[in-house]
C-alpha cells in the first residue's frame, strides 16, 4: 500500500514517515520546502533505512499534483501541507486561504480524477474556539475561530463533510491535533521553526540552547490552578501513530470519522517549563507578559474515541516529550 504524504518534509510530517516506513507502508512524498528542508527527509530515509520517491511542487500546481498520480500508484493521502503560523495568518489571510483552503480543493479534485478517495486531514483542536467546555469531545459545536489560520481548517473541515456527503465512496479521517510537542528519541528529526518561535516548546527550547534570553509567560491570571494557560501536549510520534492507526482504518472502510489526537492530560505553561528544567536540569528564565490574543484559558481532549476506534492512546509521557526535545535542540542548535 503506497500513501502520498502531502507536506511530508514538515514537522509531524518527517515524523509520520518514519512511523509508516516502520509499519512497512511504501510512501511517496510531495513537499514545496516553502517551510522545511529537503535534509529533514534525508533524515528519515536513515532512519527507516528505507528509500522513497520524493517529488518537491505544490499543492496548487495541478499539473505536477497530476503527474505523481500519474507515475505512482497513490492508495491513499495524508494531507499535512499547509501554513500554520497563527500570527502570520492574520497579517496575511488571503495567502492561508489560497494556500490551506485553495491547495486542498486541489488536491481532493486531483485524487478524484485519479480515483484516489482516501484522506487523512491535518485538523486542530482550535476548531473547538471558546465557548465549549473541557474536555472537547468530537461530537461537539465546532465554530468561533479567532484567527485565518484556525478558520482555513474550519472550513477545510466543512468541504470534507460536504464531500462525503455528494459522495459516500470517500474515506476520510479528520485528525484534531492537540499541541504536538517533542521529537524523534534519536534526536535526528524535530521542529525547525523559522525565525522567532510562536510556540511555547520550540520557544523554550531556544531559550536553553541560548539563542533567546527569557520566555515569556503570556498571562498569569487566567482560571487555571496556576494561573497559566492549560493544554494538552502530545508528544509528535504518539501523533505520527495515529496516523497509522487513522490510515490503516481507511484502507478498510468508507466513512467520514473525525478523532481528537491528545493525552487527555492538561498542562499550565509552568508545568511545561518545570518539567523541562527537572528532566533536563537547566534553568529557563521567565518573566510574566500580558495574556495574548486569541487564547482560551483550557485546551485538552476527550480521547476516548481515538481509543475505541483506532486502538491509539498517547504512550508517551512529559518527561519524554521535554527530555526528546532538548535532545533535537542540543544536537541541531541551527535547525538541519
Ligand atoms: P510544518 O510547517 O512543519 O509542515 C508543513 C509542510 O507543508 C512543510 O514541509 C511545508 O514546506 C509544506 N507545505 C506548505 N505549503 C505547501 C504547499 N502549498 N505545497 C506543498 N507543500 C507545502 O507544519 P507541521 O507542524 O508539521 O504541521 C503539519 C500540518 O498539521 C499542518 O497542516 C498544520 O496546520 C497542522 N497542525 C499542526 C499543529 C502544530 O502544532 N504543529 C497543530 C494542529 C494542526
Ligand atoms: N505561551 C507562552 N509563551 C510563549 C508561547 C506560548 O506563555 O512564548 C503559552 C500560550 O499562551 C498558551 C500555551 O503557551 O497558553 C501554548 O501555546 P502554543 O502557542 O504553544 O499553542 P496553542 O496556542 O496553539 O495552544
């Protein structure tokens, strides 16, 4: 069984690889490098000890899109590409539209010509927005994005359904992703943020490695038992893992199944920073910053569907999430 990964050389991407080629699926990957590098893939073919075709397009070019279905016999989609970058999204909105929203509809077009049916979509828990309670469970009221980013998968969501519905020979597995954190134990692969990090554990972990002097805490005073913002991290192979459990399930059925990929577990963003300085034993420097916009208080998952379905349950825990990380930092302090 040959999958198509979309966005391959990205962060959960290079790691999903990894966990496929292990469960001896033939990938084929597609990636534009427009945030990533072409070394992140080297990195998995060593690791997996396995080679693979790479092809580097974009999702909008339909005619390259064309051409791999063409030459390779696709089973089956994991669609990661996209931008991510929450802050950008609101300075650049039509760029995350074309590009999420756009290149999507390309691709579902493409593999409609070529008889590929079967998805694996990149969703997020900001789906949920901020007015439901913890823990989110799928069935709930999705809605109320605070920013592009959060409403280009909103709505990548709502093609899919409107998809499946014109259409029930689709299989397609909406993936709600909580707050992936860590990197491969080897420490070969691991997220390579340009720039300044947006998120709270790559941004740690330059403040360690030295290349930033301070974290700041974005809020103090929300309802939470320390006042800091609570989520739900997973380490990103636990997430790689549901891929495999999420496609290996497509390749069996038609359907349309969304799942939550979390722990179930929330952490403030001191838990985080303590954890790290215990597990690692280096101190990281705080100072308190005023609450960002956009953030809810509360983010963890209901998990139980994920366990029930697809027989996928994080097993890895936060020491391990923060001990892999500084272990990719320390190794790779430029990135690959
Ligand atoms: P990433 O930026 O590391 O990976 C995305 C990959 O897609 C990159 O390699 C990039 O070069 C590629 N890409 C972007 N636009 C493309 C295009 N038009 N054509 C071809 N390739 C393109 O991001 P990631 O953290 O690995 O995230 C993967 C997916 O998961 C994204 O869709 C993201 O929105 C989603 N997601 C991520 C998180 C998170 O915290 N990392 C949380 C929820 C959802
Ligand atoms: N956060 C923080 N400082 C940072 C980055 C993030 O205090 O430099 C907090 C943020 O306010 C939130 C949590 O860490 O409570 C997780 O933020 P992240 O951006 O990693 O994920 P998301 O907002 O997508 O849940």
């Amino acid at each position: 069984m040959s999958i198509l990964i979309t966005g391959g050389a990205g962060y959960i991407g290079s790691h999903t690889c990894v966990e496929l080629l292990k469960a001896n699926y033939d990938i084929v990957v597609y990636d534009n490098y427009s945030n990533s590098q072409p070394e992140s893939l080297a990195r998995v073919k060593e690791l997996a000890g396995k080679d693979f075709p790479i092809y580097e397009g974009d999702i909008r070019d339909t005619k390259r899109l064309a051409e791999v279905f063409n030459v390779e016999k696709i089973d089956a989609v994991i669609h990661f590409a996209g931008l991510k970058a929450v802050g950008e999204s609101c300075v650049k909105p039509l760029e995350y539209y074309d590009n999420n929203i756009g290149g999507t509809v390309k691709l579902l077009q493409i593999m409609r010509n070529a008889g590929c049916k079967r998805i694996v979509f990149s969703s997020s828990a900001t789906v949920y927005g901020s007015e439901n309670e913890v823990p989110f469970n799928e069935n709930m009221k999705v809605g109320g994005t605070t920013n592009p980013y959060g409403t280009t998968k909103l709505y990548i969501e709502t093609i899919l359904k409107d998809l499946y519905s014109s259409d029930n020979t689709w299989s397609i597995s909406i993936l709600r992703y909580f707050n992936p954190i860590g990197a491969h134990e080897s420490g070969r692969i691991g997220e390579n943020p340009n720039g300044i990090p947006n998120n709270l554990m790559p941004f740690i972990a330059q403040v360690a490695v030295g290349k930033r002097p301070v974290l700041s805490v974005f809020g103090n005073d929300y309802e939470t038992k320390d006042g800091t913002g609570v989520r739900d991290y997973i380490h990103v192979v636990d997430l790689a893992d549901g891929h495999v459990k999420a496609v290996t399930r497509l390749l069996t059925k038609t359907g349309l199944d969304i799942y939550n990929l979390g722990t179930g577990i929330g952490y403030s963003v001191l838990d985080i920073v303590k954890t790290f300085e215990k597990v690692n034993n280096i101190e990281i420097p705080i100072q308190i910053a005023p609450r960002r916009a956009g953030d809810i208080a509360v983010c963890y998952a209901d998990a139980q569907k994920a366990k029930v379905e697809l027989g996928w349950t994080a097993q890895r825990n936060l020491d391990d999430m923060c001990r892999d990380t500084w272990n990719w930092q320390k190794n790779n302090p430029d990135g690959y």
